[in-house]
C-alpha cells in the first residue's frame, strides 16, 4: 500500500512508520466521540503532516 500513496504524497505530508501509525492510530481510538464519523472504524494513520500534527487516516 506504500507504494500506492507515495504517488499521492506531496509536501508537506510524509508516510509514516508501522510503528507510528499503530500509536497514532491507539490515539484516534482513544479520542474519537461517538458520532464521529470514524467511531468503530478501522481507521489506519498513514501519513502526517510535517508542519503540523494533521494525521491521514484509511478507512
């Protein structure tokens, strides 16, 4: 799947690690409200922004 979003990555977004997309990924768990449209989902982190803290989930 890495490949595949690499060609979608521009600046300022970068990939991530599995490592950190399994804790970003605990986080979103942890913080999601029961509305929210990815509650009970399983969202994956796997890109983040490199100026910010704005994290791309799939679903």
């Amino acid at each position: 799947m890495q490949e595949i979003l690499k060609s979608f990555m521009n600046e300022p977004w970068r990939l991530i690690s599995t490592s950190m997309s399994k804790s970003l990924t605990k986080e979103l768990e942890k913080e999601l409200l029961l509305k929210h449209i990815l509650y009970e989902k399983e969202a994956v982190a796997v890109a983040r922004r490199k100026n910010n803290d704005d994290v791309i989930f799939f679903d």
